[in-house]
C-alpha cells in the first residue's frame, strides 16, 4: 500500500500537477473579482437609472403643472426648468462613466 502512494505521489511531482491545480485556482479567484466588479458596477448603473427616472417625473410633473395652472409653453424664464435637466445631464454622465468603467473590467 505504501508504494503505491509513494508512485502516486511520485507522478504528481513529475506532472506538476500541484502547480496546474494552484494556477486553476488562481483563475477562479482572478474570475471571481472581475465579476464581482461587474456587478458591484451594475447594481450602481440600476440604481442610478432610477434615480434618474425620478428626476424625468419630477421634470414632467412640474411641465405639467405649470402648464395646467398658469398655461406655461415657454420654460426659458423658469430657473427650476433648468436645474432638474442640469441634474439629468449629471446623472447621464455618471452612467457614461460607470458603463466605461464596467466595459473596462
């Protein structure tokens, strides 16, 4: 029995098997930080996605309501009018960013 290990040891020396093994390991742990980046990434993409949709209905809900009460079709008076698409602008931007930075990984 004991020569039997011994020649079973002996072979994985010869093949570098451990070596093979470590670096297979090595590719799963690698693989697995660059998909958990990705998804650390995307999550945020989502969660600015929504947070960007508000900012369409709050912009839509204030269109609306300047229209329904004072009958407002021009908005290059309103500072409000500016500030929400300024932040949606921001908000475009930081998802340009972050689907560069995921696309990058």
């Amino acid at each position: 029995m004991a020569d039997f290990v011994e020649t079973y040891i002996e072979r994985i020396r010869k093949k570098n098997i451990l070596k093979k093994i470590i670096s297979f390991f090595q590719n799963i742990l690698n693989s697995s930080e660059k998909y958990t980046q990705k998804g650390k990434i995307h999550i945020e993409i989502e969660k600015t996605k929504l947070e960007r949709k508000k900012k369409y209905i709050k912009l839509g809900k204030f269109v609306s309501d300047s229209y329904k009460d004072e009958k407002v079709i021009d908005f290059t008076y309103r500072e409000h009018f500016f500030k929400l698409n300024d932040e949606i602008k921001k908000i475009d931007d930081f998802l340009e960013k972050l689907q560069k930075d995921k696309d990058g990984i």
